[in-house]
C-alpha cells in the first residue's frame, strides 16, 4: 500500500489531499488500520481490480466512485498504417513547443479543453479549479525536465503531449490532448501515434500511458494502435469538511 500526501493538490485545488494506492495482497483490515494516516479533506483511494470487499465498504464510507484507469504500455514499434491512417499522419506534425506555445496551451486549458476528468466531473470542484490543476501538472512536469510537443494542423496548433523519460529507456505520456476546435478531426489517433514516434525517437524501450474510462474514445485508440494492458484500478474519492 502506497499512501502519498499530494502536497501539490493544495496549490492546484485549495485542499489538502492524500492518495492511497492499493497492491496485490493488501488487505481490508489493513486499509482500516492506516485510515488515520491518509483520511483528510480529499482522500483518493486506488484499488486494483479484484477486490469487491474493499470497493463495497468504501461506498459505506462515503467514498464515491469516479473512474476506472487504465495503465498500458507500447514496445515501441511503429504500428502498420492503413491508407486512411497515413493521410492523417502525414496531415499533422509534431515539434516541440516553445514559450509562445506553452502560453497558448494553457490559454486552451483555461477554456475548459478538459471536461471528463474526476475533477471537471466532481461537484465539489469547480471547472477552474480543474483547470488549474492540469496547468499546475503540466507545469511540474516541465520543470522536471519532460518534454512538452505540440500537433500542428494547416499552421495551427490542434494538441499536445507531454513525454517524461523515467529512466531504464521507459517514457510515460504524462497527459495530453486535443484542443476544442480540432477534436472532431480524428487527431486523437494522431496523438497517440506521435506519442510512439516521439519515444522511438529517443530510443524508448517501452513506451507508458494511462487513460480513465471517462474518456471512452482513448480507450479504443489505444488498443488500436497497439498498445498492451497492463493494470485496471477503481478510483474512489472521499470530501470531509476540515
């Protein structure tokens, strides 16, 4: 079990946040016991598929469920194209952003490009708090030294991705997206596609990403493209007045 205290919520979101992750042969007494050490304002609870009795006695908790995500990783090989998929690849290009881009990301961000997400979707939360905790993610992440790209359509930028090199030749796409006025163009494929490109570019062994079901379409691009499932785990989240 992996309990976190999400320091960096409080700045994105104006509450203190911890986040537990559940692991194979955690148990439900075990959970209980360390209840002290994680329960706060906003408590996140991970749990791997498999375990109902933990799920069930969450939701007498006061836990709500949000979501499911899913992790999956890419062995960086380039996916065999059909003639449709090709004229879309060779529609779109993908460079690395600069100051200019990153501002007009975050203006993108601000207008509420991400509306699925447990935060958007959560009544306690506003959609500008949601917002302001994707651009502190993103934020952090470049700080860190990930790499910010951008897609470009006819001369306009259409989306991102952000790739973190987490040693050992594995890169994680951390977050990414379409922005509003593209996303009925099909470049969520796209996304994904340069996601690989870009990883293979730097050598990627492996390739990582994770989606919610929230968002029933990265779901099937994802499978689409290639990529291999790893992990499931249910996400339950709990408010209590501080």
């Amino acid at each position: 079990m992996k309990i976190i205290h999400a320091t960096w919520e409080q700045r994105n979101l104006g509450v203190d946040c911890y986040e537990v992750v559940l692991e194979a042969g955690d148990t439900l007494d075990m959970l209980k016991e360390k209840a002290p050490e994680y329960e706060t304002e906003y408590t996140i609870v991970k749990i791997p598929t498999g375990m109902p009795d933990i799920s069930f006695y969450l939701q007498s908790e006061g836990y709500t469920f949000m979501e499911v995500i899913t992790s999956c990783h890419h062995d960086s090989q380039l996916p065999v194209l059909t003639r449709i998929q090709q004229r879309m690849i060779d529609s779109v290009i993908c460079e690395k952003m600069n100051d200019i881009d990153r501002e007009q990301m975050f203006n993108e961000i601000r207008c509420g490009m991400f509306r699925d997400d447990r935060i958007s979707l959560d009544p306690y939360f506003t959609q500008e708090q949601a917002n302001n905790r994707y651009i502190g993610w993103i934020s952090d992440e470049a700080a860190r030294g990930s790499q910010l790209f951008k897609l470009v359509y006819k001369g306009e930028t259409a989306g991102f991705f952000v790739l973190k090199n987490q040693g050992n030749r594995n890169y994680y796409v951390c977050i990414g997206g379409i922005y509003p006025n593209f996303q009925k163009f099909g470049f969520g494929f796209c996304m994904n596609y340069y996601e690989i490109y870009e990883g293979i570019k730097q050598n990627a062994k492996r390739i990582i990403s994770s989606y919610s079901t929230n968002n029933r379409g990265a779901s099937a691009i994802h499978l689409s493209i290639g990529y291999i499932l790893d992990e499931q785990y249910y996400v339950f989240i709990c408010h209590k007045q501080s």
